[in-house]
C-alpha cells in the first residue's frame, strides 16, 4: 500500500513496508511539522487588495500549519487569510497589517472572524474544518463564573459585563471615552484622594467625591458608640440654641459622682403650661421649680 495524507497537517502516514531506506526522513518531516503545528511561528505579508491563501501542502513544511501566525503588510480594501476545508486547527493570529481595512480569517468555502479596521489585536481562534471560531468571542458567560483568587486582565474590549444567566440584563463596567450600552458604570479616569467615596451623577457615571453628612434632617437617633465618652461641643465651640422636649439627666454612667456631694442621680425635666417639674427618677418624688416672674 502507498503512502497516505493526514486530513489537517498533511503529514505522510507511512503503510507497512514503505520507504525502505528513507523511512526516517520522512518521520523527521513530520516530528518538523508538528513542531511547527505546537509551537511555530511565521510572518505573513497580505496582497493589499486579495490577503493571502495559507498553504497546506503533503508532507513538507508550510506557512498555513504554524501555531502563530503574524499578518503584516499594507491593505488598500477589505481582506481575507484563507486556509483550506476540512483542516482541524488552533491558531493565535496578530493582526499587524497597515491601513484601515478589515481582515477575515477563514476557510475557503466556510466562514470566520474579522479584525475590524481599527484592530490591530490579536485573536485566539480555531478551525472545526468548516469555519474558524474565535475562542474568545464565544466563551460562554460560565466560563469565568468563579474567580477566586490573583489579577485578571481584560484585554481588547472596552466594556466588562456581569450578566444574568438569561442573557439579558447586565450591569457593565467600561473605560472612561467608551461607548456605553444597556445599564452601564463609567469609572473615573483616574484615583481619588484619601478618604474620598465612589459617588454618581445618576446617569452612570461614578466619580471620586469628598462626602460631607448633613445633619440639617437625621431622620434617626443619634446615638454614640460608647457610653460617658463623646462630648456635644467644646468650651471654645459651643452650640447656639438647643432645642428639645424632655431633659433627661443621667451620671450613673460615670466613675465618679457631682462635684458637690459626690453622688449620682438620673433626673428628668418636664415641661408644664405654667411651670417646670424636675422627676427624680430613682426615688420617683416630684418637684416643682420656683419661677420669678420678671
């Protein structure tokens, strides 16, 4: 039986009994070919109006089963890199070319992904022997659903979604300059100061603001974190006015007692139509202030 061709690499497949004498050459051939196929690299210069045909020729060396493959040269219209059908392959492509035209990458009678005339990127992509994918335009949304740990570099795209599992809203974080699509955050362009919070317009643009609180309506009680420690004010910063309902008046909290007698007491002021009453809340007795009138 003679020899045969692989259907992807073309690499001599050798029948029993073949190539008495030249048997190694052609086992070298192919250990070359699949070098080349792993981890091999070619340069290739595009016509500027047709791109070029990658070759795949039987049992010899050629540009079209390299691994990498740069596209170079200078495009006057629209191009396209061709491998034949019915080759099953990875490749990582660069774009390099000059000029602001597209470039497909496919087979000759299938389809493939385009550069658009603007990228000049680079892209992962395999052949199924009828059309060339490219990996990372179709990476289903659970492929990167668990990140654990380290740095992840979005490259080649302006815009990171977080999507839901039915395809349909997405929350998309983009660079600033970029077109925006469907609900979408514009990071500021650059880092805010110490002590500065994430803040936005209400139309989705976030930026890097110093918060003041306003206490001019708390619609809560203000309450310190620790009990006998925070003062209202200073004797230099003293507030204008106060003004309250009931005062309540409480130095049990406190280590030491009054100035005067040393005791502690918990006591409330209330208000009457004519006059103030003081409770002593611990003994329960009520008195009455005596007012002057003026």
């Amino acid at each position: 039986m003679a020899n045969t061709t692989s259907a992807s690499l073309k690499l001599t497949v050798q029948q029993t009994g073949e190539n008495s004498g030249t048997w190694g050459q052609f086992t070298n051939t192919n250990l070359l070919i699949l070098e080349q196929a792993i981890g091999g690299y070619t340069g290739v210069a595009l016509n500027a109006t047709t791109g070029a045909t990658l070759t795949f020729s039987n049992g010899v060396l050629s540009n079209g089963k390299d691994q990498v493959i740069k596209l170079t040269g200078t495009i006057t219209s629209n191009v396209n890199v061709v491998i034949p059908d019915g080759v099953e392959k990875t490749y990582i492509v660069e774009n390099a070319t000059s000029g602001a035209f597209t470039v497909t990458f496919k087979t000759s009678s299938g389809t493939g992904p385009t550069w658009s005339a603007t990228d000049k990127g680079i892209k992962f992509l395999f052949s199924d022997g009828t059309n060339v994918v490219d990996v990372n335009a179709d990476l289903s949304a659970s492929t990167f659903a668990s990140i654990s740990s380290g740095q992840v570099d979005i490259l080649a795209q302006a815009e990171l979604r977080l999507q839901d599992t039915t395809g349909g809203q997405y929350v998309g974080f983009k660079a600033p300059g970029t077109v925006a699509s469907n609900l979408t955050f514009t990071l500021p362009g650059a880092d805010g100061s110490s002590g500065q919070a994430l803040t936005t317009n209400g139309a989705g643009t976030l930026s890097f603001s110093t918060v003041t609180p306003s206490f001019s309506a708390v619609g809560e009680s203000i309450i310190p974190s620790t009990t006998d420690t925070y003062d209202l004010g200073t004797p230099s910063a003293v507030w204008r006015n106060i003004y309250t309902g009931d005062l309540h008046l409480n130095n049990e909290h406190k280590t030491e007692g009054n100035f005067i007698d040393g005791t502690k007491g918990s006591w409330t002021l209330q208000e009457g139509a004519s006059d103030l009453f003081v409770i002593n809340n611990k003994s329960g007795e009520k008195y009455k202030l005596k007012l002057e009138k003026i």
